[in-house]
C-alpha cells in the first residue's frame, strides 16, 4: 500500500508539474523550466530568469486569495491544540511605503531571492532580485530599485497622446482619399483602442515622445466597417512603445450599374 501510495504521489507531482510548464509556456515565459513544485532541485533543467518570475508574479497576483495570502504579515494557525504565529519572511512588508507582498527564496545555488510589488498613487510596480549573498544585500538592492522607479518614471497616458495626434491629422488629411469605385469618397475614420492606455516612462524621456501616422490614401471599393487603413504607432527616439490601427466606421459600397448611368 505505501508503495502505492508513493507511486501515486509521484505519478500527481509529475502531472502537476507538467501543468507548470505548460502555463508558464502560456504566459511567454520561454526561459523557463520546472523540474518539481517545490523549487527546491539542484537540477541545471529546473531555471528561470527575472524578467519571467515577474511574468509569473504578475499573473499570480490576479488570483485574490494568493494576493491576501502574501500580504499577511503575521498569521495565527492551532497545531495540537496550540496556538503558533507564523511571521511573513518578506522583509520589506510592513516597512516599506507601498509594499503588499510577494515572496522571498533560498537554495545554495539561487543564493537570496525576493520578488517584491509595490503601488505608490497610480503606479504598481513588480521588482525582482536574484542571486544576492545574504538578506540586508537583497533588502538593499530591493530598496533601492524600487525606490529609483518611483523618483524616476512617471504614469503617461499614451493612447491620449496618440488620440490628440489622431484628431488632429484626421483635421486635415480627411478629404484626400479616394475610393476607386465607391459609391462615395466621404470615409470616416477612427482609432482602434490599443491593447493598454498607460506606461511607466522615464521622466526625462516625456519630451522625446514622438507619433507616426501611415495610412492609404487610395483605396477601393467595398469597403467594410473595421477595415484597417493605417496605423499609429509611438516611440521615444528607436524605442517602440505602442501601436493600434485607424479603422474605418462607414461602409462603401462598390458602385452599381445604376450608379454608373446616374453619373453618365
């Protein structure tokens, strides 16, 4: 029976596992491999990198009851009969203005990890530091990222940007098209929401935020609701940060017989 049992144990961390890897390859975390649920192997295939614990995080932090779990800073649980306090090892919950979670980390090989989130106003950031030698080393570098983004990078709206640069093109370009055997050449035009509205930029770098608009002029006929005639895209100098498409909001019909003889 114990054989069994060990079999089965086996057998579920194997599944459960494989469905690690599986969600985390969802998440686009292409660097990224568990070996055991635990993280405890001293595997060279069980790996990750910052950039994709922070993917991890983020997702993570979406689910309500992990998210209240790793911003409890003392926790009572009854083991026996007896009450025990069970103290968060997250260092800079509690202490550091803005800071609600996540987790910290050992293994002989990881050295001290921390995975820290912090809002301050409108900004919520996830900050990640790996590889330290001891915990004031980890606490530090944390403060100290963390602390650097909020002096330094401020909330911009993009999409109100691009829109303000949208209208104002579309002020005067909006009598160029021609629509090659349409029924008429008033087309009007409109913005795709793009996927998010708001990025943390460089306070430095909120004059050098510049918009591209590219569009078609000549076009033919059907044209549908939605079809896509340019796009918008903003960047500060090479450094791309957002893009969505114009739309069309009327339709064009392709001219008929009868309204080649009503124009003849």
């Amino acid at each position: 029976a114990s054989v069994a049992m060990a079999e089965y144990i086996a057998g579920s961390e194997e599944a459960f596992v494989q469905m690690m890897n599986e969600r985390a390859a969802s998440l686009g975390m292409e660097n990224t491999h568990f070996e055991d649920c635990c993280g405890l192997t001293d595997s060279d295939n069980h790996y990750t990198t910052a950039y994709e614990l922070a993917l991890l995080s983020n997702y993570a932090m979406k689910n309500k009851t992990f998210a209240q779990i790793v911003n409890t800073i003392e926790f009572t649980v009854t083991i026996n009969g007896y009450p025990k306090a069970i103290r968060n090892t997250n260092e800079l919950l509690g202490n550091l203005n803005g800071v609600y979670g996540i987790k910290t980390g050992f293994t002989n090989g990881a050295n001290r990890c921390l995975v820290s989130c912090c809002k301050r106003n409108n900004l919520d950031i996830i900050c990640v530091v790996l590889g330290a030698d001891t915990k004031s080393f980890r606490t530090r570098d944390s403060i100290k990222l963390i602390e650097y983004t909020f002096k330094n990078y401020e909330l911009t709206n993009i999409e109100e940007i691009m829109k303000k640069e949208f209208i104002k093109w579309k002020e005067k370009n909006s009598n160029l098209f021609n629509i090659e055997k349409g029924t008429t050449n008033n087309i009007n035009l409109e913005m795709q929401k793009p996927i998010y509205s708001t990025i943390p930029i460089n306070k430095e770098d909120l004059q050098k935020i510049s918009v591209n608009i590219t569009y078609t002029t000549n076009l033919v006929a059907p044209i549908n609701i939605n079809s896509e005639i340019g796009t918008i895209t903003c960047k500060i100098d090479d450094t791309f940060l957002l893009q969505t498409n114009i739309k069309v909001v009327n339709a064009i019909n392709k001219k008929n017989l009868f309204n080649y003889l009503n124009e003849f």
